[in-house]
C-alpha cells in the first residue's frame, strides 16, 4: 500500500469493539489503557512508534486549543525517518487491506489517531 492509493483508514477505541474486523487492527497508543487485559480486545500490531513522542503528548495533554499545534508537531514527527520506518512497517503489516487504529483517547476528534489517519490517507487537512 502506498501513500498515493490512499488507504482505508478508520478509527476505534479499544473500549467499543472488542472484537476482529476486517483489516489490519494496529493500536496506536504509546501507552496501554488503563483498566483492559491485553487479551480484551483485538488487535494485529501494537506500534507505539506511531504516538506522538512523550514530550510532544505531555505538552499537548488533549487540549483541544492546542489541537492545530499538535497537529503540526506530530505530522513532523510522522514525517523524520522514524516515523516514515514506523508508517513502512504497518503498511507492509496491512498488506493492501484496510486499516483500523486502535486509540484509547476519549476525543477521537482532536487525537493523534486522527492525525494519522489523515496522514495515512495522503491527507492534509
């Protein structure tokens, strides 16, 4: 899958659909969500190198004032060779199917998943 097909990618919360679907399940958080057993919801991959950096979640701390900084940040995250390394292994992970990521945030509005989604999808919104 390469950034120009312009995947399917579409977010959950790990707290709402425990079980498979079809596509490639990557949680994306840096962190494990409180209060769930690793073996409560299901998910392909856990890629944590595609959360935003510590600094850049702590200084953020979901406010959704923040939300257009944030957004810039973390997209220069996505883009330095770390990140590009990281979207490589999930792309070859997803193999040509649709993605879903996998986020513990209670807004999925202003979250870095949907970041990455936008970024996934080739979009700059």
């Amino acid at each position: 899958m390469s950034r120009q097909t312009k995947p399917t990618v579409t977010i959950e919360r790990v707290y709402d659909h425990p079980e498979p679907e079809p596509g490639a399940r990557i949680f994306v958080d840096r962190l494990w969500p409180r209060g769930i057993r690793k073996d409560a919801f299901h998910y392909d991959d856990w890629a944590r190198d595609l959360a935003p950096s510590t600094e850049l979640r702590r200084w953020y701390s979901h406010e959704a004032a923040h939300f257009r900084e944030f957004r810039a940040r973390y997209r220069a995250e996505l883009e330095s060779d770390a990140g590009q390394e990281a979207i490589a292994r999930v792309e070859k992970l997803a193999h040509g199917r649709p993605l879903v990521l996998l986020t513990a945030t209670r807004d999925l509005e202003h979250s870095h998943a949907e970041v990455l989604a936008e970024f996934l999808r080739g979009s700059d919104s």
